[in-house]
C-alpha cells in the first residue's frame, strides 16, 4: 500500500487521526516513539532551519531535504507536508508535489494565502481570489498520483469562509482544513458545509482555536488534527530552563539518573532505533 493510501485509509477511519508537528530529525526521533503520524510544520520548519518567522521564507529544496531524510529514518510513518502556497507559483507547486511524491510523502496541505504570508493564528492574513487558488488547486490534483493533498483556506470574513469551505468540499482534494477556526460552533458550521469531506483541525498552543481533545473532535466530525509546536514549544521552554539553571549553578552540569533521566545514554538509544527502524523495514514499503 503507497503512503498516501495508508494516511487516507486512517482518516477515513474511526475517530480523529493526530498528526504531530516536528522541526527536526531529533524532534521527530522522540515523537515517532509516541504516535504514527507527523505533520512537517513550516512554523517549526522556519523557525529550526533558518531562525525566522513562518512568513515566507522556507524555500522548496530545504523542506523537501528534510522531508528526505525524515522518510529514510521513518519508513512506517505518516508524514503530512505544510507545502504554505506551493511556493507561489503553480508549476513550482507541481514540481514539489512530483519530488515529496517520489521521496514517500503521505500528504501536503496547500493554501490559499496571499503573499505576504503569515502563521495561520497570525493577523493581517490575506487570501488569494478564489478562482486564482483553485486553478493551483486544480494543477496540483492533476499531478499527484496517489498523495493525499488537503485543500486548505485562510479566510478570516465569515461569508468568505464558508463558501470557500464548501467550495473545496466540491473539489477532488482529499480532506478541506480552514485554518484560525475561533469557536466549536465554527467547526460545527464548517462541518456542516462540507459535507462527507473528511475535516482536519490545526491545533496550536497560544492560537486562535479552541484547545479540544481527540474525543471532543471525533465528536464534532473532525477526522484529523494537526498539532504544529508540541514538540517545538516543549524544547523552547526546556531549553531556557536547563540554560538559566545551568547559569545559577555556576555550570556545574546537573546530575542525572541513568535510569530515567536523558543524558548521553538516553539519547544514543533514541538515535539508534532510526538506523534499526530501517533495517527491520521490509522492501518496498509505501511503494
């Protein structure tokens, strides 16, 4: 069974599938020991790779680099690519999708802004006009053989989002995401707007959307969820803790319990199960 028909046969399934969002190899290696999917996050992406904001930058060869490594260390998993507009241009999009097709991508999410592009829990955002977006939408289906791709709006006007919402439920993109969603009551309209399209949800600590467990969004019909920053939030915060702690001790190192803590041991342990993964991965997976 390809990638793409594996992420779309667990969406199509009972519940809401989650997706966690990763930045790095190392990210990905601690949450490959927690879920099956991923969600390669342009915010985490942007921020890890280059050090800015997710506003524009990320260029098409680093992501789909990283998107290549990821799948040489996670032959089994789900890997869900934020692709932002395709990178402008419709046929740049076309191209992107042919490589992370080829590399073993399950999915790309492709939307709608306008550039300048901005976070979508971000103000200012801007969309293209809708015809515009949907000719790139169009080429985009026509080109990918298999990969699921998620068509997905910004819209921030009420009228414009659901007529954009039901606009892309008519499509023949895999899964609709309207992204900045501010209340339940505005998932349930967009439920109810597309329909049988199966619905993903971003979640993002410090957004504009609802935080909800699994079990809340099975139950509004939302079949999967993409959470961007757990991984690269948790790392920010561990991050400055251990360096200010670090300092107030004068940098004398902490002591560790080799038994349960992270030290040197811990991590070469995480890293290996990457190369063990891969052997252990039988010929022609996700092909």
């Amino acid at each position: 069974m390809t990638y793409g028909k594996r992420l779309r046969a667990q969406i199509a399934g009972p519940g809401t599938t989650p997706l966690i969002g990763v930045y790095d190899m190392y990210s990905a290696s601690i949450a490959a020991d927690h879920y099956d999917g991923m969600f390669v996050s342009g915010f985490g992406f942007a921020a890890s790779h280059y050090g800015l904001p997710d506003i524009g930058f990320i260029a098409w060869p680093d992501m789909m680099a990283f998107v290549q490594r990821l799948r040489g260390a996670f032959p089994r998993h789900h890997l869900l690519v934020d692709i932002d507009d395709g990178y402008v241009d419709p046929e740049v999009a076309c191209h992107v999708v042919e490589g992370l097709e080829r590399i073993g991508a399950s999915g790309v999410i492709l939307e709608d802004q306008k550039r300048p592009r901005r976070c979508g829990h971000a103000d200012g955002k801007q969309v293209l006009p809708l015809h515009e977006y949907l000719a790139k939408l169009e080429m985009v289906l026509a080109t990918r053989r298999d990969l699921v791709v998620v068509a997905r709006t910004d819209a921030t006007d009420e009228h414009d989002i659901l007529n954009r919402a039901r606009t892309l439920a008519a499509t023949d993109a895999d899964v609709v995401l309207v992204d900045g969603v501010r209340s339940v009551e505005w998932i349930r309209r967009i439920r109810d707007v597309v329909g049988d399209k199966p619905l993903l949800f971003n979640q993002i600590a410090g957004g504009k959307s609802p935080r909800l467990s699994l079990t809340e969004l099975a139950e509004l019909g939302v079949d999967a969820a993409i959470y961007s920053t757990p991984c690269l939030f948790a790392a920010h915060e561990a991050m400055h803790s251990a360096l200010a702690g670090l300092r107030a001790a004068d940098g004398r190192l902490p002591e560790i319990d080799t038994a349960t803590g992270v030290g040197v041991r811990a991590a070469t342990e995480l890293l290996e199960r990457n190369i063990a993964r891969l052997r252990d991965e039988p010929q022609g997976v996700g092909v």
